[in-house]
C-alpha cells in the first residue's frame, strides 16, 4: 500500500484504508475502487491524501489481461533489441522484457510507445 496525493488518484485504484473526515466519518471504506465522482467528492470534502493497494504482483492480473497487454507492447519492445529471436538467450530476456513490460502498464506505471 502507499500513500498518494488525492490530486494523484486515478480512476480504478482500490482504497487500503477507510477514508475519513476531521471528525472521523468514514466517507469511503477500505476495498472501494475510485471513480471519477469519488474522487471529485474526495477533492471538495478538501481530503488531501489517501491510501491505495499497489499492484505489484501477478496474481493481480488476470493472465488474459497480461497476454492482451503484451501483444499492444510488442512492436515497442522489439525495437529495443536487434534480434529479439537470434538465439534461446536473447528470446528468453526480451519475452522476460515484454513480461515485466504488460505488468507495468497494468500497474499503472508509466510508459509510452515511444519511451
């Protein structure tokens, strides 16, 4: 879990911790993922931070989730190395890249095609 600014929220994010008011209403409970409107709400009641899960491990994701993700990323990956399949070595750290690429992307870091 980790602590991030209401300004950096985004949409999805699952709360790690009961969201409360200066005078401890629980205004969102622990496990609510964030929407757009929750997070506006967040913003006017001027709650400056919340604690959100952070999706560091595989079993987040589904693997159709991965796959699907990996397939958009190839072509980015690939260029990075100059024959991605010229022997068993090279073919097992570019799938091991585009691996840790697709969970990234799904975890929200960022990445650009063009990065």
């Amino acid at each position: 879990m980790k602590t991030i600014k209401i300004q950096d929220a985004i949409k999805g994010m699952i709360l790690a911790k009961d969201v409360k008011n200066n005078y401890g209403q629980v205004l969102l409970q622990k496990g609510t993922e964030l929407s757009e409107e929750n997070i506006k709400s967040l913003m006017n009641r001027n709650i400056a931070k919340v604690v959100v899960e952070e999706k560091n491990d595989l079993k987040e994701f589904t693997r159709e989730d991965i796959e699907k993700t990996k397939e958009i990323y190839r072509a980015v990956v690939e260029q990075r190395f100059i024959n991605p399949h010229s022997d068993s070595m090279t073919e097992a750290l570019f799938n091991a890249v585009l691996e840790l690429t697709a969970v990234r992307v799904l975890s929200g870091g960022t990445w650009t095609k063009t990065e």
